[in-house]
C-alpha cells in the first residue's frame, strides 16, 4: 500500500491588533499577513516576506475597547467606524488571498505568540464567513518552535533571549503588516535554524 501524498505547507505569517483581551466583547481593528515560505519533502524554502501580503483596518464590532489595548497600535476607532472594512467583507477578501497564495499547498499560519492572533482570527473567520482556509488547527506558534529547538522552557521564551541572528532587523512598530513581515523573516530563521550548539567533551 502506497503511503498518502502529504501536501506541502505554505506558512502565511499574520498579525492583528485588537482594542481588547478576547473577540466578541472586544474587536481585531487590522489584520497583517504575509507569506513566509513553503515546506514540503525537500524542506523548508523562504519567501520574500515583502512580496505577497495582505493588510485591512476593521470596523469595531462593538463599543467596549480597553484603552491600553487600543494605545498599542495607535489605531483610532472613531476613524475606523466610518472608515474601517465591514468585517465580513474583510474576511472574506482574506480568506480569498489565502486561497489563491496556497495554490495547492496546505495554508498555515504563523504568529509569535499564535495563541492571541490565533484566537481573533479564528474566531472573526468563522463569525463571519463561517470558514477558515486554515482549517480549526492549523497553526504554529513560533515560541513554541524555539523553546523546542532550543530545549528551553515555553515561559523562558522571549525575543530579547534569542541569538541575534534569528531576528528580523525589521522594527516591531504594531503595524499588523509591518509586525507579519517581521514574524516572517523570524520563522524563516527559525525553520533553518538547527538550534543551540552543543559542546562536546572529549
């Protein structure tokens, strides 16, 4: 019997920014994405983070927001009400993009951390197209990647703590286009990266 042919994996690197702690109560105000590079029985290949991205600011779902939340990304809601996309609008653009940079890959997203930019973009992916091209479960979380590489603890994790050379020299400025471009080139260094050196006593 044949084994199954597996799909390559397209990682799509994304970001949000969001005026809160959870979607629903709280609303994702930009959606970031761009595609890191494609793995398949070869290995890993790069992409050029800048070449294919996606980038929409969101009409709020709702009227509470945390103002600490929202001074992150200096994103100003009242301008968003009337000049933000309709969220299922922007979605659904989304999720079209997915589709069409995947071609015949499975598409996987990327985040550092993926747990909160995961759960907004799930959950506004369902909400309002009632699919997600990632499926319910395709994510990586880039903490995770290294803490396992590394052989570290996951609370130990943190930019700062990483060699330099697996750093974008890009800056985090809480653009979501901008932060997913960043994250891009960092999972790319992270997927080539074979992890710390061992020293070997002799």
């Amino acid at each position: 019997m044949s084994a199954r042919r597996v799909k390559p994996s397209l990682y799509i690197s994304v970001d949000i920014e969001a005026d809160g702690p959870i979607p629903g109560p709280y609303s994702m105000l930009s959606l970031g994405a761009a595609v890191a590079g494609v793995q398949d029985a070869d290995g890993f290949t790069p992409a050029d983070p800048g070449h294919r991205t996606f980038y929409r600011e969101l009409r709020p779902i709702s009227e509470e927001f945390v103002p600490e939340a929202l001074a992150v990304s200096g994103l100003d809601r009242e301008r968003l009400r009337t000049k933000g996309a309709e969220p299922a609008v922007a979605l659904a653009e989304f999720s079209r993009w997915v589709r069409k940079v995947s071609a015949d890959a499975q598409p996987v997203m990327c985040g550092y951390p993926a747990s909160y930019d995961w759960m907004f973009l799930y959950w506004y992916l369902i909400r309002f197209t009632g699919a997600s091209p990632f499926g319910h479960s395709g994510c990586v979380d880039m903490k995770t990647l290294y803490a396992t590489k590394a052989g570290l603890p996951l609370r130990a994790v943190s930019k700062r703590a990483m060699p330099r050379e697996l750093l974008s020299k890009r800056r985090h400025t809480h653009h979501a286009l901008d932060d997913a471009i960043e994250q891009a080139e960092l999972f790319a260094h992270l997927m080539a990266w074979p992890g710390p050196q061992k020293l070997t006593v002799t």
